[in-house]
C-alpha cells in the first residue's frame, strides 16, 4: 500500500490509536466534572481564585470574632 513499509504502517497505526485513545479519555474526564482546562462557572460561585480566597478570609474573620467574644452569662446563672 502507497510502497510503505510494514513498520511505517504500524507506527502510523500505533499514532492513530493512541491519540483516539486520549481524546476519548478526555471526553470521559469532562463527563466526570473535571474541567479540561474550560471552567464552566455555576452560579453563584466565585469566578476566580482571588475571589475564593477573599470570601475564605472573610469566613475566617467571622468565626475568630465569634471565638474572641467573651463567653455570655446568663441572668440565671448570676442568680
């Protein structure tokens, strides 16, 4: 066929096999949630790192603010 080697064939064979193999396990990892390097954004959901680490920093101010608040005493307890 085309005069071409029986090894020029099977490496031809081998690349085409190869690359379907990769693209059918991309398509696989897509349909798994990976992101493929196209992040689809879901609403409501920081559109960049930046904005996760902001809203992250934010959280944790919250929750040592709550932490640094002196314990409340109830009227009961003082009675």
């Amino acid at each position: 066929m085309l005069g071409w080697g029986e090894r020029q064939l099977g490496f031809l064979l081998l690349l085409y096999f190869i690359i379907a193999l990769g693209i059918r396990l991309d398509d696989i990892s897509r349909a798994l949630g990976g992101s493929g390097g196209n992040p689809r954004i879901v609403r409501g959901e920081p559109e960049s790192l930046a904005a996760q680490l902001r809203e992250i920093r934010a959280l944790l101010r919250q929750i040592q603010t709550s932490l640094d608040k002196p314990p409340r005493r109830d009227d009961a307890d003082e009675r």
